[in-house]
C-alpha cells in the first residue's frame, strides 16, 4: 500500500510511516492511498465475528492493516488495543450505538478523555507517534489548528509522551468556556497553547503555511494531527464499520447512512472512503451550520469559501469554518483522481474565490458518491435539541443536533436508517443546551474540577513567521523551558 499526493501528477510513492509523520505533501497536497483496499460481504461478517469476539480495538487492528504494511501486525494489534481500552474510554463497547426513534441511531463518539469525537482519532494517533518516534529515535513537533475540540483531544493523548511538543493554535475568544478549560488548563510541559487573532481558518491558514515552509517543516521536524494528516482519517474510518455492523445486527437493513455534522470535510471524509472501499453505505449526509459553504457545494456545484470576516460565530463552534481542508481529498476522487486538476483548484482557484464544477460532477456526488447535504440554524438546533430531550430523554449537544435536524428533514429521501454521528457531550456548551431544555447538562466526574484549573496559553497576531518564531524559541529553551 502506497500513498499519494492529491496534487502530484506523477503520483510518486510514499510509505505510511513516512506521511504519519509529516502531515501535508510536500506539495501542499493531501495524501490518499494509492488505490482503496475493497470488502466483501464474506469479509464484513468476517469483521462481525472480531468486533464481538475482540471489541473495537481487534476492528480497528484489522482495518489498519489493510493501509499499514510498514508496521507488523502485532504491533498494530497491540497500538490499537492500547488506545481503545477503559478507562481511556468510559464505555466497554468504546463506541455504542443508540436508537432515538424512527430508524434514526446515535453513534457514540464522546466516550473519549474530552469527552468529544476527536478521540476516537487522537488516542490512536498517540501511540501511533509514540511507536515510530521511539523505532526512529526522532522527535515531533505538533502544530495543529482548532475550533473547539481537536485541541484538548490531541492534547490530552500526546501529554507527557516522550519526543513529542505539541504547539496548538486557537481562533481566540471563539470556544466556550468548557472548551477553552480543557486545553489552557493543561500545565505539562510538551504542550504549548496559542490564541491566535482570527477563526478557525486563519489558524489552520497558517498551519499550513508554517508546513508549507520545506526548510523549517525539515529543521523543527513538524507534523501535524489535524484531519489533513491521513492517519487521523483512517483511524475515523473504523467506527463507520462498527456502527454500520451494529445496525445491520439489530434490523433487517442491509444498507446504513450517515447524517455527519461538519465543517472541515474530516469526520464525513472518512464515511466516504469507507463506502469507496466496499462497506454498504447508502447516503453520506453533510449537515452543517450557518457556514454553509459545503452543503452549497452539494446543492449548486460551487465550491466559495467565505473570509474570515464572512464567517459566523455560532452555537456549534467547532463548526464554524469556511475552507473545508478535507474537501480536497472527495474532489481528487470525483475528479478521476485527476490532480492537475486538483492542483490548479485547490492552489489556485480556491485563492481567487472558488470554484464551480459542471452539471455532471455535481449528478456524480450524489449518485455515485451518495452524497446529500443540509443546514441548520440556531433556532434548528435549540429546537433539536429539546425536542429529542422530552421526547427520547436524550440530551444532545448542538453539533450533533445540527445533524439529527439535517437528518430528520431528509429522511423522506432516505430508504435506510441513518446514524447521526456524535460530535461531543452537552457539557461542553452548557448556554444552549440550558436555552434548550431549561436544565444543565450532567457534568461526568472526570470534568467536575475542570474549570477551576488556572490559564497557560499564550496570544499572537495572525502571523506564521511570528508562530514559526515561537517554535523555535519554544524548542531551543527545552520542553518545559518556555515561558507560557
């Protein structure tokens, strides 16, 4: 299994070890695999037999080794066992699956350290940066972008790991509070948090941009655990497959769809390499927010990411963004995985203010990608969320319910049942879920002191030299030498 850049036409090879560690292509492009390995309906009850026998972790192992050659089978094995595991997770079945009603399903993400989704990918990603790091005798510099969640995920599963900094950038003042509480509350000395002035795009703009620069990528050995990184996707990949096993064993359904709450084009980009490899995925449902600018995508074929200025704060922050990173990877494939076409795109055209695909791309989104979409408002979500609460005693948060609203306004339109994939749990917005249900959300006891823990986070203009300067100083004073 090789991998290849989404904007390298000579599509020259690279091994999974290698693009673990370093994040984007060396050409600004995404790494994808070389060709997607294909399931069968032998092997899916195949993956039946190990997820009851084994649990998550043995599914996972077995999905992994389909992508990784470069790391031994029993050594997947034993990563994937230490990441998926209680107490890390506060479930047994790491990923359960629930009904509401109607053939609508939750799966559960949130049962991590954050208590959101991006643990599912960062306890896997952890150990897997710990293993290759500690065969390489090498060290990492982290420098990822978030919104709300993948900064607490990714640091509460690279804390204290050995060889590995984690430098992580923040839309200041964007988070709630809780948020905000998980991450700045940490006090170890290989995580660095930084309050950039801007959204969510500008962070990742120069994440991008700092990884852009060859020289300082090589010297400072960054990497990153945003989705742009395809080991974070693949990890994501597994638990299509669990809830899409755990479905079709309590129905006689043999298709399953996703109702997806997204911004980046991550989570619902992992639900389309899943499908592409075989697993009977009936629609992919792109639920957004307010910032819409992948559900106009589906609906009209233009692709017009929005500035920073154009884009809204809203009650699902880790929504709120407006240049979906992942994106590149779906229209390399609707493309023919035609990447001077993705090259002149993505490093061109989405500069210039977007881009529209033809009539015919659009037709094959949908119907051969099984690709549909919808928004929801602050209203939608509120009414989601209280509804579902008096209804089903079930208390989602805002994300989720950005999904389970785009979900319920579709499901005519869908034959199967549909699983909304859950983004956090509702303690992480109190504010909403209080305007919606007129009650606080529980606070599990690994939270109950979160707030009270002091600030260390450090605030910098929307600069990439002055974020590539406070790496290096961040490096030269040590791991812990760095005043925060």
């Amino acid at each position: 299994m090789d991998y290849i850049s989404t904007r390298d036409s000579a599509q020259n090879p690279a091994a999974f070890t290698d693009i673990l560690l370093g994040g984007l292509a060396p050409d600004g492009g995404l790494y994808l695999p070389s060709r997607y390995p294909q399931v069968d309906s032998e092997q899916l009850e195949a993956f039946r037999e190990v997820l009851n026998s084994g649990g998550y972790a043995d599914l996972a192992a077995e999905i992994l080794r389909l992508y990784v050659p470069d790391i031994p089978e029993d050594e997947l094995r034993a990563i994937a066992r230490r990441a998926y595991r209680e107490p890390v997770f506060d479930d047994p079945e790491i990923v359960p699956v629930t009904e509401l009603n109607g053939g609508l399903f939750i799966g559960h993400l949130s049962q991590g350290p954050t208590a959101a989704f991006k643990d599912m990918a960062m306890q896997l990603l952890g150990e897997l940066f710990e293993y290759e790091l500690a065969r390489r005798g090498a060290e990492l510099n982290i420098l990822g972008a978030t919104s709300g969640d993948t900064g607490s995920s990714a640091e509460y599963a690279m804390r204290g790991r050995r060889g590995i900094r984690v430098f992580m950038l923040t839309p200041a003042g964007r988070m709630t509070p809780f948020q905000q509480a998980q991450m700045f509350g940490l006090d170890d000395p290989n995580i660095f948090n930084v309050a950039l002035d801007g959204v969510f795009d500008d962070c990742q703009d120069v994440v991008k941009a700092v990884s852009a620069d060859a020289d300082f990528k090589a010297r400072y050995h960054i990497g990153a655990v945003n989705s742009i990184n395809w080991a974070r996707l693949l990890a994501q990949v597994v638990y299509y497959f669990s809830c899409w096993l755990k479905v079709t064993a309590r129905t006689e359904a043999k298709q399953v769809s996703f109702s997806v709450p997204t911004g980046n084009f991550g989570d619902i980009c992992a639900g389309h390499i899943a499908r592409q490899m075989g697993l009977p995925i009936d629609t992919l449902i792109v639920a957004t927010n307010e910032n819409d600018v992948l559900d106009e995508f589906f609906r009209t074929g233009t692709y017009r990411p929005r500035s920073s200025v154009q884009t809204q704060a809203t009650s699902s922050p880790s929504m709120d963004i407006s240049r979906a990173s992942n994106f590149e990877r779906f229209v390399f494939d609707l493309l023919g995985r035609d990447a001077d076409k993705t090259r002149e795109l993505f490093g061109t055209k989405v500069h210039q203010g977007g881009f529209t695909l033809g009539a015919d791309d659009l037709r094959r989104a949908h119907e051969e990608f099984g690709f549909s979409s919808g928004r929801s408002t602050h209203a939608d979500r509120v009414a989601a969320i209280g509804a579902c609460w008096r209804n089903n005693g079930v208390m989602l948060d805002p994300h989720t319910a950005d999904g389970v609203h785009v979900a319920r306004q579709l499901e005519s339109e869908v034959s199967s049942p549909i699983v909304c994939l859950e983004t956090a749990l509702p303690v992480k917005f109190q504010e909403t879920i209080f305007e919606a249900t007129g009650e606080n959300p529980d606070v599990p006891q690994r939270f109950a002191h979160i707030m009270d823990a002091g600030r260390h986070v450090t605030e910098l203009p929307n600069d990439a030299q002055v974020v590539k300067d406070f790496i290096a100083d961040s490096v030269a004073g040590g791991s812990g030498a760095f005043s925060r």
